[in-house]
C-alpha cells in the first residue's frame, strides 16, 4: 500500500490503544472480523437441506440486497472467467423478466426478512424457477420450510453484513449441485490461507506502523473516499463503499475503471476534489492497460485530492484475491468507525426505515 500522508495527527495512536475499542466498539465487532476465517470454514460445509440436484441452468440469478447481495457479486466475479453460464445478481422487487424455468434462483437474505428478497422467491416459485434460498430463519426460511424449498441454513447473530462469509461459500456448493464448477479445492484453500493472515495482520492488536487497514484508515482520516477498482475489483470497490457507509457511516463513492477513465475522471476539476481520497483497488492481474490507466489517474487527478493509497489483491486464485481485498474493506471501514467516534454496528436509519415499511403492510 502506498500511503502519502505521513501527518503527525493526533489520532494517531488513537488506533493503537486497546482501551479505544472497549469504548467505541460496544458489540465487539473486532471479534466477528477476527473470526471471519473460522465463519468461512463452517460456512463452505454448509449445505442445502434438503440435498439438491439441479439441472444445469441458463443462467444463475442471486437475489438479495445489500449484504445479502455481495456474496452474489463475490460469485459473479470467480465465475466470470470460469463458466459458460452467466451469473446475475438481482437487487430489487421481483426477477429480471427473463427469469424461467430453466434458470437457477438463489434467494439470499441473511436475516429471512427482506421484502424484495422474499418478492423474488415468491416470483421464483410462480415461474417454476429451480430455487434455494439462503438465510438465517425469518419469513424466508418459513417460507422454504412451507413450499418445500431447500434452504442453506446460517448461523443467526450477526450483522448481514459481517456474514459474508456464510453468505458465499454455500453458493458455491448450490452451483456445484448444478454441475457448475466455480472453484477448485485447492483455490478455496488459499483463500481461507489468505484471510488467515490477514485476520493476524489486521487485528486491533496490531500497531498502526504494521497494519494496513489502520494505516489505510487514518490516511482516509476526514475526507471522503472514493474507491476505485480494475475489472475484478470493481465488485469490491462497491463492497467498499457500503462498509464505508454501514460501518463508518460515511458517505462514499465507488467507481470503476476502465469506465470511470469515461466519464466521472472529469469530477475531478470540481472544488470538492480537494475534500476527497483516492484509494485504488490493484490486482496483480489486472494486466498492463489497466495498470497504465491506474498510473495516469494518480498523476491526472491524484494531485488534486486529498490524498492517494493503494491496496491490492492477495492470493493467486480469484476466490482468494477478492476475499482478501473484500475483508482488508471490512476492517478499514471498521477502523474508520473507530477514529470518526461512531458505532460501527449499529445502522439506526436502516432499521427505521425498515420497521416503517414493514409498519405499511
Ligand atoms: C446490514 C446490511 C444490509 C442488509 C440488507 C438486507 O448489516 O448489511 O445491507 O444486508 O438490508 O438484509 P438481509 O441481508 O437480512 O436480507
């Protein structure tokens, strides 16, 4: 990671005194981060109950929404380069009119209880849609439990977000009954390689010269990040940017190139620039054009920001290289939380806004 602010904030130690976390972390966030190892562990012998043979689909749709929807986004990015099927991540009310019988539907809310969620299960079962639905209970699993669905079944407790880990690695399971071979054996061991050491590398316990998710933190201090990933760290970009906003209750921006090189690079002249961080998410398989027009974005607009850090994909494999940037997002959004003085559990509008609509049926 390269970071070019090198300040003598007095914030700085703030992040390296334990008694921080007792204070601001009441839930104990750092704990469910630390354990994200041991949940993808249990969540890859995670399987649907019943046992499911599905015919090969068309096309698979994930439906979810925040999330409960990145684990889709997690799918999509290793199966790009590996299935002859396309996977569709489905955020909204309902299912893509294209969606029949000849597709597979994943319904994944990890609380059971989204309502657009639960529209495209109900959307999925009237079409004569294959369907699995992964959650932890609600009306979703109630919903499985009445229409015989077979349902993945996660462990309750935590925040959707903090659940990524249970929310993916069933997928891979469900496609393989599908006769779609998304990852081998040998790649998911890397990843949970991978995300052990960044869970040692990451912890609260380790001091802010060695640890690159407080360095990355502290360098996006005040400003306002706007996060930009290459073709396959797009979709983490925008995994970025909702922890950014959940977690650190920031607002953020989330952008990729090459498109971004199109259109939004041209943001950049306004006044609000200087108010903004750059962080450039790098995969070293990007390839060299790619890599080209990351250099050029530093030096065409890079100056003009607040500051410039770089964090990159770890691992070989896709499944390892997008975990490991997707959990460093995890715990820089956690310790942004921490030094902006907020819960980064909690999302009080979120549920409001939920309870509300609930209040209307
Ligand atoms: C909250 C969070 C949200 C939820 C979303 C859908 O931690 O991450 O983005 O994921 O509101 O809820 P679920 O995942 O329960 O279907």
């Amino acid at each position: 990671m390269g970071v070019e602010r090198t300040t003598h904030d007095p914030r700085a130690l703030k992040l390296d005194d334990p008694t921080i976390y007792e204070r601001a972390d009441v839930h104990r966030m750092r704990d469910v981060l630390t354990g994200f190892p041991a949940q993808c562990r249990t969540a890859a012998e995670l399987v649907p109950i019943p046992a499911v043979t599905i015919p090969r689909p068309r096309v698979v749709l994930v439906a979810g929404m925040g999330g409960s929807a990145s684990s889709g986004d997690l799918l999509a990015g290793c199966a790009a380069e590996r299935l002859d099927v396309p996977v569709i991540v489905h955020r909204g009310y309902g299912l893509p009119t294209m969606a029949g019988e000849r597709d597979l539907v994943i319904a994944s809310s990890y609380s059971g209880d989204t309502v657009e969620s639960l529209s495209a299960a109900e959307a999925a079962l009237s079409r004569g849609c294959p369907l699995v639905a992964v959650t932890s209970g609600g009306r979703l699993a109630a919903l499985a439990r009445e229409r015989g669905v077979p349902r993945v079944t996660l462990p309750a407790g935590l925040m959707p977000r903090m659940a990524l880990g249970y929310l993916f690695f069933p997928l891979l399971g469900i496609l393989k009954s599908a006769d779609l071979h998304v990852v081998k054996a040998a790649e998911i061991d890397e990843a949970f390689s991978v995300v052990d050491a960044l869970a040692g590398e990451l912890h609260p316990a380790r001091p802010t010269a060695t640890n690159e998710a407080k360095r990355l933190a502290r360098a996006i201090g005040d400003s306002l990040p706007v996060v930009y990933g290459g073709p396959i760290t797009g979709t983490v970009a925008y995994r970025w940017k909702t922890d950014l906003e959940e977690n650190a209750k920031t607002f953020a921006v989330a952008g990729v190139l090459p498109e971004m090189n199109h259109n939004e690079i041209e943001a950049w002249s306004a006044p609000l620039a200087r108010q903004l961080s750059l962080v450039l998410l790098r995969d070293g398989e990007e390839g060299r054009e790619i890599a080209r027009r990351f250099g050029l974005l530093r030096e065409l607009i890079g100056s003009g920001a607040a500051g410039v850090v770089e964090a990159s994909t770890r691992g070989d494999s896709v499944i390892a290289r997008l975990l490991s940037l997707a959990s460093l997002g995890q715990w820089t959004s956690y310790y942004l939380a921490i030094l902006r003085g907020v819960d980064p559990w909690s999302v009080p509008v979120l549920d409001a806004l939920k309870g509300r609509m609930r209040s209307h049926h």
